[in-house]
C-alpha cells in the first residue's frame, strides 16, 4: 500500500511538470513564429501554472491523507 501511493504521487508530480514543459515549448515555437503573441504567452502560461498548481496540491492532500491512513492501519 505505501508503495503504491509513492508512485501514485511520483507519476502525478512528473505529469504536471511534463505537462508544463510541452506547453512552454510550444508557446516558444509560437513566439518564434509570430512576434506579437507575448501576451498570449503569459496568459497562457499563467493559465497553465494555476491548473498545475491544483494538481499538485490535490495529490499532496490525497498523498498525505492516505500516508496518515496507512500509518494507522499499521
């Protein structure tokens, strides 16, 4: 049980990170290719970081709720 909720934590950190790592290399291809689009960038960009924002914070919740819940049951 405690090794499947440090992968699930472990996976859902490295998905939002892969996922703002493919957006802000999209957006730079974007920019490169138009010069006028800094302000879609940045909204985008912020856009992007409040969502990977959520996600993190709601698996640290799930992660320390089922760490406390597992640490019980032992």
């Amino acid at each position: 049980m405690l090794m499947i909720l440090i992968n699930y934590y472990l996976i859902m950190i490295l998905i939002c990170n892969i996922n703002v790592l493919c957006h802000y290399i999209l957006m730079r291809k974007s920019i490169l290719k138009k010069k006028n689009s800094w302000r879609e960038f940045f909204f985008s960009y912020f856009c992007l970081y409040q969502v990977t924002r959520f996600f993190l914070y709601q698996t640290t919740f799930f992660g320390c709720f089922l760490w406390s819940f597992t640490i019980k049951a032992m």
